[in-house]
C-alpha cells in the first residue's frame, strides 16, 4: 500500500539532522513559556530579602580623627642631625599604639565589655519587634502570651559579674521577678543566686567557687529572661582590636581616623570615646615620662660638666699668673674658634649617643651613624691639631686652655638652658596628640542597605528565575517542537490540537459528579481544539485520495496521552462533514470512549470478535447524525488473540464496505501490541503525541515497532499544545487528565 500525502510525495521522508546553533527566539520563548516560575521564584527571593532588610540587626558606625605632631629632638643642638632619621610619619608608630591590647584592654575595663547581655528574644521576629517598639515608650507587653521573651523596652544594667573560671564564657540566664527582684541560672536551669537592684549579691556554688554580681537597673516584666555572658578578657580584648579601622588619611599628614561598628550606637560612641581617652592619656604620660628622663639625664651630666668648666677656668688663670698675658696671634685665633666648635660638637654627639643607646643596640643604624660622624670629626679635630702644633709653644698650650674653658662653658650653658626647658615641659606636658572630630552618636545605620538589598534579591531572583526555567527545560526531555519530530524522524505532524481549557471543566465537572460527559464537539462546537481536528479532517481527506482504505488508527507510545479524545472528536467532525463514521474502541483493557455517549461498556468489540454479539448488537447509533459506535466491550483474557482472528479482519473488511471512515482507537504501542495488529488493517496510522511528555527516544522505539509489524506510520499527531503567545499567539493553561494506565 503506497500512502502519499496531498503533494504526491511519499510522506516519509529522510530524517534530518537538527541545527546545533543556538535559537535565541525559541530561547526567548521558552523563557516566556515558564514566565510564571520566574515570577514565583523572583517573588520569594525578594521577599525573602526584605524580610532580611527588616529583621536584620542594624549596624551604626562611628569615627574619631586625631592629629599627631612630629616630636622635637630630646637634645637641642642636633635638629638637623635628628630629620636624618625622622623622615617618617609620626602616625604610623601611633597607629600600632591605638591597637596594642594596653590601649583597647582600659576600654574593655572601663565599660565592661567582657559582660555581655542581652535580651531573650522571640526567634526571628522577637529583635525586630523589639526595635520596632523603640526607646522611651514604656515596656512592651508581651506577644502571644510569651511572658519569657522580651518584647521592647527591657534594659539591664549589669555592673559587675564576678564567676568562678568553670562559668566563664557559659551562657547564663538572669530572669527578672517582682519589684527589682531576679535570679541568675546557670545553662541547664540551676540556680546560682538571686538578689534585687542595687544591692551586691554573693553566693557559694559548690567547691567553694564564688560568684559576685551587681545589677545597677532592672526594667523588665517579670519573668522575662536576659542572657548574659561573662567572656575571657583577652578575647575581648582581640575582637575588639580585629573590630577597630584604624589608619592615616593621606600620607604623611599625622591625621589619624578611628573607626568602629556597633549594633548599639550610645555603645558605639562610649567605646570610641573609651578607646581615645586612654590613648590620649597614655600619650601625656608617656611624653612627662620623656621629659622626666631627659631631666635626670642632664641633672645627672650638669654637675660634671660645671667641675669641668671650673677646672678649665682655674688651669686658665693658672697659666696667666704663671707666665703673664700671651697674645695670639690672627691665624692662632681661628685655630681657637675651629677648635672649640669641634670640641663642641664632639660633646653634643656624645651626649646624643648616651641617650639613643637607651633605645637601641649600638648595631642600629642610628647609633652607626652617630659613630661615623664622631669619628670623621675627630679625624678633622686631629689634623686641626697638627697645625696648631706648628705654633709656638706659648701660643699652643694658652690657645688649648682658652679652647677648653670656652667648650666647658658653652656645653654647661647649653645643657642648663635645657635643664630648664625640661622642668617646664614636664610642669606642662599635652601630648603631640589631639582631637580633630570627637566620637558621635549615629541616628542612622550603616548596614543592612534596604534599597541595595532589595536590588540584589531582584536581580538574584530574575538570575534564579531565568535559571530554573532552563534547568527545567534540560531536565524536561519531552519533545515540544513539531518541526523537531519532523527532522529527526522523517514523519511530517498533520495537526497541532491546542489545549481546551473547556475540555478540562468537562473532566472536572464529570468527576464531581459522577456521570458521563459529552465530547467537546458537541459541547462546544467553536473550541480552538475543534477548529484544529477540523483542519486534520481536511488533511485527511487529501490524503485519503491515494488509498481506498477507510480505516485510519489512532496509537500512541504510552497512556494519558489524549488518544480518546483525538479518536472520538475526530470521528465526530469527520461524521458532521455528512461521511458516515464508525468510532471503534479497540482499547479492549482500559477503553473508555463509551462514557462520552453516555452508554455502557459491555456489549462491545470484544463480543463482536469472540462470537457471543451480531453486528446489529455491538454496533450503536449515537446523538450524532452519521456516527456510529462500538465499545470495547467486557475485557477478555486475551486481547491481542481476538484481534489477530480472521473473524476481526472480516469484520473490518464490511465495515469499510458501509462507511465512508472508520476510526479505531487503540492501545498504547509501548505498552502492548495490539496497535500493531489494528494498524496492519488501516490505510493510515497515526501516532498521538502529548506535548512535551515524550523523549525523541520513545517516539522513535514506537515508529520502530510499528515499522517492524509492518505498519505504514503516516505522521503524527500533536496534542495538548498550550495555548501561550509566544509560539501560537493565544494565552492560557494545559493539562489533561487522562485516567489511564497500564502493567
């Protein structure tokens, strides 16, 4: 039998293989087929970020900026010896002061920041709630009859906390009673004391261990628990410090920002302030300490160098009473003045020297330096000497006391003038640091960024979206593209059957009510689905004109797939065309085309073939002019035997001579065989195809088989095509419920 379609060409045709470029339009369409999973899921994500927006603690943030001065030389007279190695910031020593643990750890005591309270809070919703309550309104009342939970306005003020190391970082819980009352519990619910407002408590817990508190305000309903940690202070200490920014703004400037982060912003304002008066404070103490030493030292050298300057003095006149009046001449007075400022400057290095040697190793670059230099003036001092040994002898010994008196009385005027600049420096030391901006208390917070939230959790979830829908269409391995059935396997698709959203209040309503429901072509003649099977009728009947075999098959791969509702409303437009039709159930284990004419199953096909009913009795007329049906009958035990009966393919043999078309609704190819024995008989057969629930696998397993029984596959069939805008310019749902199934 040659089936040819209305062109006069075969309708099999060879397979093609499918273009690998990426559609972006069939892309773009596929996006917009699952548009409302995309909007679900941008729908949660986002507001799933506000709720992260609303509920999440609040973040202040607060800075200081100080200014630190670069320090004068301790000794006068080597300023520009000193830049040599003063050409760094001040601040950058200043900065890892701020740091140290000595500077944070007075801010940690001062406050008390190793106690850590907090109020027990309803789960997720109890600190917003609280938040939202606000400050200055009173104690909240309590929500949902949760008197354990604090609902806003609960303060506690906890002064002291004294606990034996066993409780130290263990989470306690003190629960507020009646009139300032309260009690401390350990973490399984033990009570370790109780006491009132603004009176110490004390308690002996077992092994003599002691334990101390102070509760300085209490305001809280009764019952309500706070939970309160005492921490090690040096992990205190180290967050804190990890907590601090502290830097230079700009290079250089001696301007130093401190910043910090708190949920508590009176909290954030008192540990900033907390941190720069310590700081503040150890820097005068440390520069009073500078100016104390300095003082001693030179008290220490001002003794020495006055007996120096006396003896120097004493030896002078000596000589002149000895040997009378020298006088010296020009060239003996310059050797004097080179003489005495070598002296001089030899003196300051020494005494410079025995001051930095206090801080460094005399392998440090400073103190190396200080040596060279030492060494080159003496060098200079020694070839001074030698010229001055030219001079008469005279001359030389009163030119070498008239230089040492007058060195002995320029350093010992030199170190009392420093001597006094000390004690005042000492009377009144500030500090080479001050306060440029002090701390404030921040009304708004820093973090979390509502609007910046709000914009990531849209975006994340139009990504999440976009994502979910192409992960659904990879997963979803079901054909949905005709032209795809077409390329791969050769076989054109005669009909698109659009979703009837009609058809699916039929199923419901039959369900509900337990009776039978008619076809769609007669409940609603103007359904998108019955134009469609309308077109298929016309494809028919030109490629009927090649075969005068009225019988066409109606298969599938597997059940819930339609192929009742193509046979029967197929059968019904063809018989509404005046061609008398014949609609057979040949489904003989689960047909069910009788319930659309409101007629009972017995009495079918299955009797028709065995023998046990004439033809008169299996064949019924229905509502429908030129439509005749017959059921499938009681279900037998052997199907696929009855149909491969001569007596079957008699019977099909006079009903092609007594109707125009024969329809034949069959099994499921997959499942059992008997669309294989039905199609052998047909001279069209073809294959119902639910939209996007079969694998181009299974299409291709059932055309094999039917192939390998010797059946002419004609094409197929497409059902259940959802009515969406982007493909078929119309909007809606799919879905049928084909109660069907086979094992």
């Amino acid at each position: 039998m040659d089936m040819r379609n209305n062109t006069g060409e075969s309708a099999v045709r060879e397979p093609k293989f499918a273009d690998d470029e990426i559609d972006l339009g069939e892309l773009l369409a596929n996006l917009a087929d699952g548009k409302w999973l995309i909007v679900a899921i941008v729908v949660v994500i986002t507001a799933l970020a506000a709720a992260y927006a609303v509920l999440a603690t609040p973040i202040y943030q607060s800075d200081v900026l100080l200014q630190v001065e670069q320090q004068s030389a301790s000794v006068g007279g080597l300023d520009e010896f000193s830049s040599m190695f003063g050409t760094e910031s001040p601040a950058e020593a200043e900065i890892e002061i701020i740091k140290s643990r000595t500077i944070v750890g007075h801010a940690v005591d001062d406050l008390g920041l190793d106690i850590a309270v907090r109020p027990r809070y309803f789960p997720l919703i109890g600190a917003a709630a609280a938040r939202l309550h606000g400050q200055g309104k009173g104690i909240a009342g309590s929500l949902f009859g949760l008197d354990s939970y604090a609902w806003g306005g609960d303060t506690l003020g906890l002064d002291r906390l004294e606990l034996p190391p066993r409780l130290i970082n263990q989470p306690l819980s003190l629960v507020a009673g009646d009139s300032g009352a309260y009690r401390l519990l350990d973490e399984e619910g033990r009570e370790l004391l109780a006491g009132s407002v603004d009176k110490p408590a004390e308690a002996q817990s077992a092994g003599s261990e002691r334990i101390g508190i102070f509760v300085s305000r209490l305001e809280a309903r009764p019952g309500t628990t706070f939970r309160v940690v005492k921490r090690p202070r040096w992990q205190v200490v180290q967050d804190l410090k990890g907590q601090l920014t502290v830097g230079e703004q700009g290079r250089g400037t001696g301007i130093i920002k401190v910043g910090l982060e708190h949920s508590d912003p009176q909290r954030l304002e008192q540990i900033l302030n907390s941190v720069t008066n310590a700081y503040l404070r150890q820097n005068v103490e440390r520069r009073s300490r500078e100016a104390e030493k300095t003082l001693e030292f030179l008290n220490e050298q001002l003794p020495t160098l006055k007996a120096e300057l006396t003896t120097a003095e004493s030896r002078l006149n000596d000589y002149r009473s000895e040997v009378g009046s020298v006088d010296l001449t020009l060239e003996a007075q310059t050797f004097l003045q080179q003489a005495a400022e070598f002296e001089k400057a030899l003196s300051e290095l020494r005494l410079r020297r025995t001051e930095l040697i206090e801080k460094f190793t005399s392998n440090h670059p400073v103190i190396t330096s200080l040596d060279q230099k030492t060494e080159q003036l003496r060098a200079e001092r020694a070839a001074l000497e030698a010229q001055i040994r030219q001079l008469p002898e005279e001359q030389q010994h009163s030119l070498q006391l008239t230089r040492d008196t007058r060195v002995a009385n320029e350093l010992y005027m030199l170190l009392l003038n420093k001597s006094q600049e000390m004690r005042v420096v000492k009377a009144g030391t500030v500090g080479n640091a001050r306060i440029i901006d002090p701390a404030y208390r921040p009304s708004q917070p820093v973090k979390p960024k509502k609007a910046m939230i709000l914009m990531l959790g849209l975006i994340l979830g139009i990504g999440a979206g976009v994502a979910a829908a192409l992960l659904r269409l990879a997963l979803n391995r079901g054909v949905e593209d005709p032209d795809a059935l077409e390329q791969q396997l050769g076989l054109p698709t005669f009909a698109s059957i659009l979703h009837s959203s009609r058809e699916e209040q039929l199923v419901v309503r039959r369900g509900k009510a337990k009776k039978a429901r008619p076809l769609l072509a007669f409940a609603d003649r103007d359904d998108l689905a019955i134009e469609a099977l309308r077109s298929l009728r016309t494809s028919l009947q030109f490629a009927a004109m090649d075969t005068d075999n009225a019988i066409i098959t109606i298969t599938g791969p597997s059940p819930e797939i339609g192929k009742s509702f193509i046979s029967g409303n197929l059968a019904a437009t063809i018989a509404d065309a005046g061609k008398r039709t014949l609609l057979i159930d040949a489904d003989m284990r689960k047909g069910h085309l009788h319930e659309y004419f409101g007629t009972r199953r017995s009495h079918g096909l299955s009797g028709l073939i065995s023998g046990e009913l004439t033809r008169e009795e299996a064949v019924r007329s229905t509502d429908q002019t030129n439509l005749d049906l017959i059921p499938s009958g009681i279900v037998p035990p052997n199907p696929a035997e009855l149909l491969m009966t001569p007596r079957f393919q008699a019977l099909m043999e006079e009903f092609k001579n007594d109707y125009d078309s024969i329809i034949v609704d069959t099994p499921p190819v997959l499942a059992v065989t008997d669309a294989s024995i039905v199609g052998r008989l047909g001279g069209m057969t073809f294959i119902v195809v639910r939209f996007g629930w079969h694998p181009m696998r299974e299409l291709e397993l059932t055309v094999k088989r039917l192939q390998q029984s010797g059946v002419d596959v004609n094409g197929f069939i497409f059902n259940d095509v959802p009515l969406k805008s982007c493909r078929y310019g119309y909007g809606g749902h799919y879905g049928y419920h084909y109660q069907y199934s086979y094992h």
